[in-house]
C-alpha cells in the first residue's frame, strides 16, 4: 500500500517536507484558535513522535480531545484498527449530539 502511495508525483517529497519542517522549527502562528470540535489519537509507542509535540495543545485547540493507545505505534490505525475505530466513533456520537 505505502508503495504505491509514496510513488505517486510528489507524493514522497511532500510526506518528508513535514518531517523537514518539524526540524527546521516552524514559525507557524496558530492564532487564530480553532474553534471546532477536535479529536487526537495518539499512540504511545510512537518512536517517531513524542507524546510532548501536543503539550499545550489546548491553548491553541479549547475543548480538544486527546485519546491514547497504549500499545500502538506512529503507525496507530494499522497497529490498533478497532481501537481508532470505537475512539473515533464514540467521539463522533457525542460531538454530533452535543451540537
């Protein structure tokens, strides 16, 4: 799947300068707040990204819902599919019924 995904035109390119920017420092301005109902699952064994990028995040995202999966890595939705699945549904139902 992936080999095929990354071979697409800039596919590649695109996918490392996210991770060229995060080393670089970003002088990204998240003002304004979003303001819109926000969702992060995070797996714990992400080697790649550590759990403290979203330190804080609330102050830029109020409300903001963060889950954790113990035992899934950067790559969560293939290591704990049922589990971002049932985080993602129960979070939809209760942010459509909240509105």
């Amino acid at each position: 799947m992936y080999v095929w995904a990354f071979s697409r035109p800039r596919a590649l390119t695109s996918a490392l300068n996210y991770y060229r920017n995060l080393v670089r420092g970003s002088n990204l301005d998240l003002s304004p707040k979003v303001e819109i109902p926000t969702l992060v699952i995070w797996g714990l064994k992400d080697s790649v990204l550590g759990k403290d990028l979203i330190n804080n995040l609330d102050r830029w995202v109020p409300g903001v819902k963060i889950e954790d999966i113990p035992d899934a890595s950067h790559w969560l939705q293939q290591d704990a599919p049922e589990r971002v699945n049932e985080i993602m549904e129960k979070w939809l139902q209760e942010t459509t019924h909240h509105q």
